[in-house]
C-alpha cells in the first residue's frame, strides 16, 4: 500500500492553478463535508486525521510545530501558558475565524487540536492529549486549546 509523507505533499505541478485553494473549500470538506456527513460530527474522524498529519510533520519541538502551524496559515499559535503539566496554546486567525457564531457553544476545531496532540505526541515519545477549549465559532476571541503533559 503507497503511503505518503509531509514531504510529498510539497511536490506539486499545477501551472495553472498553483499551490493554493479557496479556504472557502476547505471549510466546506471540513464543516459540511466531515461535520455534517459524518456520524457524531466526524468526531472520530478528525481526530484520528488529525494525530496522523501531526504524526507526519517535520517538526522536532514545540517552536517547530508553532512555527509551521503559521507557515501553513492553519493560524498563529502562540503560547498563553506553560508549566510541567500543561501548555496553553491560542491559535488566533484559525479557519473559523468570520464564520457565524454558532447557537449553541460548539468547538468546531479539534482537527487542529489533533494535529497538535499527534506532532506533540512523537516529539515528546509519548501518548500527550489536547483538548479545544476556546472557539472563534463559540464566539471567543480565539481559538484555544490545553495540551496536557
């Protein structure tokens, strides 16, 4: 079975159209396509997604990952708190940022929260959790999520 990398992912050859898509695409996979099409929101889904692509990533410690968490433009981290059990980190300017402030208080980014746990998870060697507590689609000023040691 093929399986590809992080780095394959940088090979490219569309003249036309280049490297980048509509983040408006990207939402409709992610918000109608996943959310809405899967069982319990793709919950599952995403986070299984998502700890792979962190997997995947070239990164070897947490400057690494924030820093290509911006270079991507999946948003820009920043740390809001760190001590030996836990780590804050607000991702301002995510995907979700302008979209409706949803009725109930659903956090709707968890794929970049796994993405987080996944890349955290193989540099640190260890089995680390992130969990969302903090959405642009809750109506809070950023996204947030608390990364547990």
């Amino acid at each position: 079975m093929l399986h590809y990398t992080f780095e394959d992912m940088k090979s490219m050859d569309r003249s036309v159209l280049g490297n980048m898509v509509p983040l408006e695409l990207f939402r409709t996979i992610r918000l109608i396509g996943m959310n809405q099409g899967l069982p319990l929101g793709g919950k599952g889904t995403t986070l299984t997604v998502g700890r792979k692509i962190g997997e995947s990533l070239p990164v070897n410690t947490l400057e690494e990952l924030l820093q290509l968490f911006e270079d991507l433009k999946i948003g820009i981290p920043r740390i809001l708190h760190e001590d030996d059990r836990k780590i804050s980190i607000a991702v301002e300017d995510c995907f979700c940022k302008g979209l409706p402030t949803l009725e109930e208080e659903k956090l709707i980014c968890d794929l970049e929260g796994a993405i987080l746990e996944g890349a955290l998870s193989k540099i640190m060697g260890r089995r680390i959790s992130v969990r969302e507590v903090k959405c642009n689609a809750a109506g809070h000023e950023h996204c947030e999520y608390e990364v547990k040691l």
